[in-house]
C-alpha cells in the first residue's frame, strides 16, 4: 500500500507567521511537499508565486471567496440572487489557481441566508447550487481543475451552513452530474454531523477528491485527546487506495511545529 500523502492547511498551520508566503516557505522546511489554503486574495499573487516556486511545493487547493464575511457571507455558491458574484469570484479563484499551478478549488455553498428558514430554502439554494456548479465544471474543465463541495457541520461550526452532510453533498453530485466535481471529505466535519465513518468512506471514496484532518471536538492535531482514531482511519483509507492528498486543516495545541508529531510517527509506522 502506497503510504498517505499530507499538506498544511496555511489558514490554519504556521499562523505564527503573519504573511502567507512565509507560511509556505516554513511548510516547506518542516517537510510537507503540498500546501492549501483558504483565501489567498488579500495577499500579493506575484509574490505567492515566487514563495512556491522557490520552496518547491505544490499548491493543492484553495477556496472560492467568502463574499461579504462581515455581512454575514461565507461562500455564494447556492445563495439565490448571488450568481453573478459566484462567477466573479470563481474568476478571481481561476487567476490565482493558474498563477500557483493549483488543480483544485473548493466551491463553497455559503449559508442560508438571515431570516429564512432551512427548509423553506432548501429546494431554491440546492436548484442555485447545481447551476453554478454546472457552470463551475465547464469553466474547470478547460484548465483540468477539479472543482469540490464541502459539507460543513451545522451543530457547532457554522448552523446556517448550507451543505452539511456527505449524503446531500452526494446527492447534489448526482444532479450536477460532472466528472470533474468531486466530494470534500473533513473528516472532523463528517463525525460530528454522521459519524459512521469507516462505512461513509467505503461510501462515497469513488467521489471524494480531498480529504482534510482534524481531532473531534477540539480540532487540533489528530493525535490530540478525542473520539477519533486516526491510525485507524488513515490505515482505512490507504487499504482503500485513496491516492490524493490529505490537508492538516487543525488549530494547534502549541506552535505548529511542535504539533507535527504524529506525521513522523505515521511515516514511521508506515515505511
């Protein structure tokens, strides 16, 4: 079994660095060969490039933008009346992904909007969504990207998230109907809203495109006090011959270099 490939998520892992070019350079000398982020679009795109080329990682994901974050935004992609705002911010996520030679975006679904009731939403945001997403492919498939969708839990992260659960993510895979779409499986979002995990990723592995790491309920570092086993899971995903990368997306305990622990005992173990 090929052993498990990692990347640091730079949202969350070396914040002791204000700058995200400095991030990939120290990423880069803790050993991770892949990196991923969330937003990259408040920082200077020429001098990201030349960050990555020079510490010789590869760029692995990044995310749509939020919208508004103060007005309450958090991704556009089945938010009804935002459309254009989707396609301009997939614009802007299509410039940054073909300066850094990144193969992945995440096309967030954003929230119910305030004062709307889920369920009263649910049909218009999902019909919205598996629009965009149609359009999303189309435009990805000319640059050989990979579109995602993340299912975010709504029990303590965010409740007015949109997409919540790996069964509706997968549903609306199934409507959208393109082969460059693809599940993003967080795993710590995963076990709070279904756990089940071992049988949901047998599941839905053929349409998973990422997977990201967190412990459960902390979100720190897998090998920090919680419900999951990651020897186990990681054991189960390489007997399942998942073959992408897996994105450390975890608050650290203490400094991030201290925490990365647990991956040389996983390299260890594995070789």
């Amino acid at each position: 079994m090929a052993p498990l490939k990692f990347c640091a998520n730079i949202s969350w892992l070396f914040t002791e660095l204000p700058d995200f070019h400095l991030r990939i350079s120290a990423a880069a000398a803790a050993g991770f060969q892949a990196v991923e982020a969330a937003w990259l679009y408040e920082s200077d795109l020429e001098q990201l490039r030349r960050a990555r080329e020079a510490a010789g990682v590869e760029l692995v994901l990044i995310n749509t933008p939020p919208g508004d974050i103060k007005g309450g935004d958090l991704g556009l992609g089945a938010v009804p009346g935002r459309e254009a705002e989707f396609r301009q911010g997939l614009d802007l996520a299509l410039k940054y992904a073909r300066a850094l030679e990144c193969k992945r975006i995440h096309l967030m679904a954003g929230r119910v909007p305030m004062g709307s009731q889920r369920k009263a939403v649910a049909k218009e945001m999902e019909a919205v969504f598996v629009q965009n997403l149609k359009y999303a492919a189309d435009i990805l498939s000319k640059e050989g990207i990979m579109g995602l969708i993340e299912p975010i839990n709504t029990r303590i992260t965010d409740p007015r998230y949109f997409l919540d659960s790996p069964h509706q993510a997968a549903e609306i895979l199934e409507k959208v109907g393109k082969p460059n779409i693809k599940l993003q499986m967080d795993v710590f979002h995963w076990q709070i809203m279904d756990g089940n995990l071992t049988q949901n990723i047998q599941k839905y592995l053929p349409l998973i495109g990422h997977v990201q790491v967190a412990q459960v309920p902390g979100r720190n570092e897998p090998d920090s006090a919680g419900e999951l086993d990651y020897r186990y899971l990681f054991n189960t995903l390489e007997r399942l011959q998942y073959q992408g990368y897996i994105g450390c997306e975890y608050k650290p305990l203490g400094s991030t270099q201290e925490g990365l622990g647990w991956i040389r005992d996983y390299c260890t173990h594995s070789e």
